[in-house]
C-alpha cells in the first residue's frame, strides 16, 4: 500500500495541511463601516438599524411582520409565550435538533413531546398524528432542508394548534415556492455567528402575519412597557409581564447588512452543496442529502450519512480521522434531545426547577430509533459561501483516501 494511503491519524500525510475550517463568517467593509458610524454616534439601542432589519426581513420572508430580538432561544421563548403554550400546554417537537428547541418549551412551562424523524432528519407528519393530545407543534428545518409542511399543517388545522417554525437553520430556505417562515404562524430565525446570516453577536428575528400576536411579542420583548404601543406617553406603564429580549443597534445593523448579502449567501452554498455531492456519490458506505423538488434547501450545515460496516470506521474514528486531514468535520447532533443527561433527569428539580410543579414524561424510556440511528451515523462536513472547488476536492479527497483504507483494512 502506498504510503501517502495512510490516514495521517495513524501517521500518515495529511490531505491538506492548511486546515478547512468547518465554517466561515463573512464580512465586507458594509458591516465593519456601519459599526464604526454606530461607535460615533452612540445610538447603541432602538434606532434605524432595527426598524430597517425588521422591515426588510419581513419583505425577504414575505411576511407582514419581523421583530427583531436577542436571539433565537428568545425568539422561541416569547412565541410559545404569545400563542399562551404554558402551563398544562404539551408541544410535539423532534429529538434531532439543537437543545434550544425544546427547552425553551420548558422555559414557557410547557412539556415537549418528541416524535420520531424522517431519514432526512426533519419531524415525521406521520409520527405526528399518532400523538393523542397537544397544544403545538414545533418544527426545525433541519440544516436548511424545509420540513414536509402541507402535512403537518394539515394535522395543525385540523386540531386548530399554531405551528411554530424554527427556522434558525434555514434562512432563504423554500418550500413550494414560500420562503420558510412565512409557513407556519409564526417563525424564528437565529442570527448567531455560525448562521447563514449573522448579527455579529446574538441576536433572533421572529416573523409572523399575525397583528396581534406581533404586537405582544413586541411588548413581551420590552419589559410589557406601555411606551411600546403608545409611544413616550406609555413610559414606566407596564401592562403584562415582559422581558428584555431586543436586539441592540450595533447586531440589529450587522444583520441587517448580512441579510443584503443572504441570497448570495445561499446560491454559493447550493453551489458547493452540488459540487461536494457530486464528489461524493459514488463512494460507498456514504450518503449525501437530498432534495427534493419543492423544496430549495440552504444548505446550512452539508450533513452526509456514513455506513460504519461498509467504510470500516466508526463514526466517531471517521470524524477524527478526517480532522486529522486537515478537515473540520463535526459529529454534530450526536445525541438525540431525549437521550441527553438532561432530559433522561428531568423530573430532578435540582436540575429543573419546573419539576416542582410539572411532571414530565420519562424521556429516558423513550425509543425514537431513526432520530438515533442519524444521531450515531451523521457526520457534518465544512462548508461556507466562500468555498472553492479546490477545497471541496480536499473534502472529498480526505473521504476517499479514509474510505478505501477502512475498506482495505475490513478486506485483509
Ligand atoms: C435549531 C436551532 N434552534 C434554536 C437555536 C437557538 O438560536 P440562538 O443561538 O440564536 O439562541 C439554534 C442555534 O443556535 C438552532 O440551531
């Protein structure tokens, strides 16, 4: 065997030695000029950055309203709030997803119910309607691939419950034709560094066609301060609990260039997306995603599926075999939400402090096996808006040469 074969975990030569890094963030001078201006004219809160984000991210997503806020855990929190998802509410979510989408369920002291996924890794319609009794659905576009929503929406109508989108993975994502978060009711979109767009910070928009439900959040966001609907009249007035969860100047502007930026943002992932799918279809043991013809996918995060028995590695090996590269491949969503310390203890209320007046379901006897099957065999493969062609070919170089020396090793 050649020698330049060997993986560089057991002491071979790495594929490349300048590192692809798992993502990038991209800024240009609009960003770095803009915060310079904010610096000098101290306006560090409420002012044109976040009227102008709303406004425009409203238009991008076709919506009537976007409410900018400090992030997406935010974002969430305060639209289970505003649709009343509390005490005595349950809320069908997905177990492959970042904490976030659940236990801000919790944090609105409602108790998340998981159902089983797709092979795609999005919530299953199916799994859904086998679920007696619940107040909400919570759905994640998982990785930027649009959920199956005409079937969700169906059992939503039927049962006369809001669907919450969260669509912190998948700005630009489209579904019929519809961007995502103009689907459901309403919908929430991170701004956190890694995201698609990024608001130099933390930082969330919620979008909606709901008046009401907007003026609440809006109120909800900002202390429940009068000042809100009313304007300097309503100063120190506060009509209902409320929060500070607004986003600032400086992130409301960032993200507000980044969004000028996003569908630019998203044709270059596609483009990679393409190109490394390409790359990697013939390789056996590896899946690469799909997408299907109504859907347009952001391509968030390129995650492939590998067949341990067929590659000759375990996931967890492949993963550092590949870092070992010089690839920034992740493991990702390695433990699906129910099988984490936290919710197989989650009736413990030194852990949760809403176990002293809510009963949870044991999670820990819980068997969702397609979420746990993709948690154990995913792999989460760089990519970025500025990615070349010659880096996917070390992308797709490091996999082959691992590949076929897992597979030569399963052979001897
Ligand atoms: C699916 C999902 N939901 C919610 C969040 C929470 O967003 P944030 O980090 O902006 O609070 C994230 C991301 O970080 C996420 O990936």
């Amino acid at each position: 065997m050649a020698v330049s074969s060997k993986p560089a975990i057991l002491g071979g030569e790495p594929v490349t030695k300048i590192r692809i890094p798992f993502t990038k963030i991209i800024l240009t001078d609009d960003e770095v000029h803009v915060v310079n201006n904010i610096l000098k004219t101290k306006i560090f809160v409420c002012g044109r950055y976040t009227e102008l984000l709303e406004r425009e991210f409203a238009r991008y997503v076709g919506t009537k309203h976007a409410i900018a806020v400090s992030s997406g855990t935010a974002g969430l929190f305060l639209s289970f709030l505003a649709f009343n998802i509390t005490f005595n509410s349950k809320v069908v979510t997905t177990p492959l997803t970042f904490i976030a989408s659940a236990s801000t369920i919790i944090h609105a002291g409602a108790v998340p119910i998981f159902v089983d996924v797709l092979p795609d890794g999005n919530i299953d319609p199916n799994n859904v309607r086998e679920v007696d009794d619940f107040d909400a659905i919570c759905l994640v576009h998982l990785y930027g691939l649009p959920v199956d929503f005409d079937a969700l929406s169906e059992i939503a109508k039927e049962k006369n419950i809001p669907i919450i989108e969260d669509a912190s993975h998948a700005h630009g994502a489209e579904y019929k034709g519809r961007k995502v978060g103009s689907l459901g009711d309403i919908a929430v979109f991170s701004l956190y560094p890694s995201k698609i767009i990024a608001a130099g910070g933390w930082g969330g928009i919620i979008t909606t066609n709901d008046d009401e439900i907007a003026e609440k959040i809006r109120l909800l966001r900002a202390h429940g301060e009068l000042r809100v609907l009313i304007g300097a009249e309503g100063a120190y007035e506060y009509i209902r609990l409320g929060y500070n969860m607004r986003l600032s100047e400086v992130e409301a502007a960032i993200a507000y260039f980044q969004l000028r930026k996003l569908d630019a943002f998203v044709e270059a992932r596609r483009k990679i997306a393409r190109y490394l799918t390409e790359l990697l279809s013939e390789i056996p043991g590896i899946r690469t995603p799909r997408e299907p013809p109504n859907k347009k996918h952001a391509f968030y995060i390129y995650a492939i599926q590998i067949d341990p028995k067929v590659i000759g590695w375990s996931r967890d090996r492949f993963v550092e075999a590949l870092n070992a590269e010089g690839i920034s491949a992740r493991k990702g969503y390695h433990i699906p939400l129910h099988k984490t310390q936290f919710f197989r203890n989650i009736n413990d209320s030194n852990i949760n402090y809403f176990a002293r007046i809510i009963r949870y379901p044991d999670y820990s006897s819980m068997r969702l096996p397609m979420a746990e099957y993709l948690a154990s065999t995913t792999v989460w493969l760089p990519l970025y808006p500025t990615m070349s062609y010659t880096e996917a070919e070390l992308i797709a170089k490091a996999i082959r040469k691992l590949v076929d020396w897992g597979r030569r090793r399963a052979d001897s």
